[in-house]
C-alpha cells in the first residue's frame, strides 16, 4: 500500500521523536548520574583524610591487618554505600573489608588518584575492585608514618550496596518519573506535530484534489484562482497553488484555441468547398454548351463562352494556389530568411506591378514614403504580404476608391507599413474574424485565404497584423525591424 505525503511525513516525524526522545532520556540519566557523582564526591571528599588521620592503621612493624578490618567493617556498618580499602605506595591492596571472593583486582591504577590529590575538576572515576571494568567515585587520602607516605586510604564513595539499592529502587524513585514524564510530553509534540502536518498539508491535499478533478475546459483551475484572488501568495504551497491555476487557464485556453481552429478548419473546408463548387458549376456548364450547340454558336459568341470559362478556371486556380500556400505555411517547414534589404524599393515594384490592375477598374494607387533605413525581414515573404494586400485592396473594392501604401519610420527601431483604401467599411461581422477561418468571409472569389496568408507569414518572422479604421479609411496595418548599423545582409 503506497501512503501519501502526509503519512509519510508523519511517520518521519514520529521515528524523529521517538529517536529524540530517547537521546533525551540517555542525556537526562547520564546527566543525573553524573550531578549524583559529583554531589557524593563533594560531599565525601576528605572522608578518607579523616581516617587516615585518626585511625591507627599502621605501627613500627608494618601493617596492621586485623585493625584494619575491624575498623573498615565498622566504618561501613555505619554507612554501608562505602567500601574502604587499603593500598600501597604502588597500587596493591593490602587492607580491606570485602566478603571473601568480591575482589575482582587487587591492583589500583594511581593516576586517578593523583589527579584527586593535586585538585582536579570532579568528578573523577577511580578503579572498583569488586569490579574487573567498572570505574567509581572515591575518596582518597595518603598514610603517613614518620613523615613518609606508607601508602593509601582508597575509599569507594557508591559500592556494591549502593549500586543493589539503586538497581531495586531507580524504577520506582527517580527513573520512572522522569520517563514519564517524558513520554507525556513526548505524546503532547506527537499529538501537536501531527495536528501541525495536517494543518499544513491541508492546502496540499485541497492542490492534489484540484488536480485529480481538472477538465480540459479550465472550470477546476478558474474556480481555484477565484479563491485566491484576494490572498497574495504566502507560502511555497500557495505559489504551487498559483501555478497550477495558471498552467490551468492556460491549458484551457489552449484547449479552447484549438478545438476554435478544429471548427475553423470545418468552416474552412465548407467555405472552400462552396468556393470551388461555384466556379466549376459555372465552368462546366459553359464547356458543356459550347459542346452541345458548337454549330449553332457564332464566332462572338462561342469566345464569350470561353472567356466566361477561362475567368472561373482562374478562380480555381487562384484559390487552390492559396490553399497551398497555407497548407505549407502551417506545415512548420516553412522558415524565414532574413536579409537587410530596401522595404522603399520593394514597394515601388510591387505598385507599379498592380497599377495596370487599379486603373482598370478606375481606381488610383499611390505610394507615400519618406526616406527609410533598410529593414531586416524575408524579403520573398513580404513582397507576398504586399501583393496580397494590394490585390485584396483592388478586388474588393468599387470603382473611384483611392488605395495608398503608406510607409513610415518610428521608434527607431520599426518602420510602419500601411495598406489604406477609402472604400466602404467592411462588416462588424467580417471585421471580428478577418484573420481567421469564417464562412462569412466566403464569396468574394478567394475564400478569405489571402489574409490568413498574410498573417501567417508575418508571425514566421515574429510581427503581426492588424486592422485600423479612421476617418472614412480601411487601414492594414503592420511593422519591420530596421536593419542593425553595421549589420550584414
């Protein structure tokens, strides 16, 4: 079974406390011991002095062994924690009180000793000779005869008794308090850390159940920047929450942009299909009565005939050459080739290409311009920008309309090409989708393709298109990058 976050975390921070709690109470023992220790050592440090002092341990002919039993016994009778021994100027035990077979060494190492004598900081362990490995507190004094040291008075200040009464009684006096009470707080942290967790991961979960629950329509994640439009980011929980909202809106806008193309494209195909229709209809029926009545036609007439048909052959043409320019265009395959080149006397071929055209159907064309640095741009691909927009301006519009291509410096940095006509204004509804795949557009002869080419081969190069309409004008309008000074072509 896989757990969640929260569970993890929670089984992480109770392994953490649970560790953490018995360093603490190894600290809080060790410590006890240790202020045990050092209070006993105090309070017994010149315990052994004032028997070395007072006691008759040693006469001219040496040691006095039952004296010194007699006396460690009693002294031990009296505090029965002490064990008091006797050493020599080298370590040996030669006096003692210890039932027989306790002893475990019967050699003292002295530098414990020392270190008790010159003062060092307490408390300071000395060998247990009733122990092979264990180290005690103690007291010690030297035993002087006749201004020499004889030896040691070696009291262990926590003997045998002492170490009985603590292992019967430590559970029930001191140890099982503090454990106690260190378990109730203990289980206070672990009941708080886990109502903490679950507070804190609260957002998280609400994230997760927003994630599981998302549409491709955005509903989930618009709902979820809705609640936190009034509550700035305060944590990395509601920066994840954020994000994720906006990945969300984003996705949906995607979605959204997508399935509008995929309708689009069926407009598009519909559109396209009504276009070609019309025109073969027409071609067909015009080649199918010069068949019929060839003998019957005259001269005049029959070129007519053919004059009609070639005219709706062009539309095909012309409509199935812009579908294929589109279709490459979207490929992905298409990229631009930017050149420093003259956008001035570009323009003026392109003109003087649709002049012929323009007064053919009464209308006048006109190019105005200052001078203009070279601009850095496909040149192929906007020479087609300009030729689609001229031709588009000279077929949709009625004779008398004046159409200019209007070219301007700004910023620096742009240059500013408009394609103006005072022709009538185009519909609300053709205005809102001129970019785009719309039926509405369909009719004109071009099924609307000569825009979306054009703005498609404007985003190639990273500008774009747009439609302005002032004072009586239709205005399309978009923008080149100046040539770089010392730019290379």
């Amino acid at each position: 079974m896989r757990l969640t976050l929260t569970q993890r975390l929670s089984l992480v921070f109770v392994a953490l406390l649970l560790a953490c709690s018995a360093v603490s109470a190894w600290l809080q023992i060790r410590a006890s011991m240790r202020h045990e220790q050092v209070v006993v050592q105090r309070v017994s440090f010149g315990l052994a002095d004032h028997i070395a002092g007072r006691a008759q341990l040693m006469d001219a002919s040496g040691w006095r062994p039952d004296a010194v039993r007699t006396l460690f016994s009693q002294l031990m009778a009296v505090n029965p924690s002490v064990e008091l021994y006797l050493l020599d100027n080298q370590g040996r035990i030669v006096g003692d009180a210890a039932p027989s077979g306790h002893l475990k060494r019967r050699q003292i190492d002295l530098e414990p000793i020392r270190r008790f004598l010159s003062g060092a900081r307490l408390p300071i362990l000395g060998d247990d000779p009733r122990s092979t490995a264990a180290r005690k507190v103690f007291s010690v004094a030297p035993v002087r005869v006749d201004g020499r040291n004889a030896g040691y008075v070696y009291v262990v200040l926590q003997g045998e008794t002492h170490d009985t009464a603590v292992e019967s009684r430590v559970m029930d006096g001191v140890l099982a308090p503090s454990l106690l009470t260190l378990g109730l707080v203990g289980l206070l942290a672990l009941v708080m850390g886990l109502l903490a967790f679950r507070l804190i991961t609260r957002p998280l979960r609400a994230l997760t159940q927003a994630v599981r629950q998302f549409d491709a329509n955005g509903e989930k994640a618009a709902a979820l920047a809705d609640t936190d439009a009034d509550h700035p980011p305060a944590d990395e929980i509601s920066i994840l929450r954020e994000a994720f909202a906006q990945m969300g809106r984003r996705i949906a806008e995607q979605w959204q942009a997508l399935a509008r193309q995929d309708q689009q494209r069926r407009d598009l195909m519909a559109s396209i299909s009504h276009d070609l229709r019309t025109p073969l209809t027409s071609l067909h029926g015009y080649l199918e009565t010069l068949r019929i009545k060839d003998h019957m036609l005259g001269t005049q007439e029959r070129h007519r005939y053919l004059d009609i048909a070639i005219a709706q052959s062009a539309k095909v043409g012309h409509l199935a050459q812009e579908l294929f320019e589109l279709a490459r265009l979207e490929s992905g395959l298409v990229r631009p080739e930017l050149e420093i080149f003259s956008l001035a006397e570009l323009a003026q071929d392109v003109t003087q290409k649709y002049a012929l055209a323009a007064q053919a159907r009464g209308q006048a064309m006109s190019v105005d311009m200052t001078p203009l640095p070279p601009v850095r741009a496909d040149l192929a691909m906007v020479e087609r920008v300009l030729t689609n927009l001229l031709d588009n301006a000279i077929r949709h519009n009625p004779s008398g309309t004046r159409i200019q291509l209007r070219l301007r410096a700004v910023d620096n940095t742009r240059v500013e090409v408009d394609v103006m006509d005072d022709g009538p204004p185009l519909p609300e509804a053709v205005r809102n989708t001129l970019f785009e795949y719309a039926p509405q557009k369909s009719g004109g002869g071009s099924g609307g393709l000569g825009l979306i080419v054009v703005q498609r081969l404007l985003m190639l190069q990273g500008e774009k298109i747009s439609l302005v309409e002032q004072r009586g004008q239709t205005i399309f309008r978009f923008y080149l990058p100046m040539a770089k000074k010392g730019a290379q072509a």
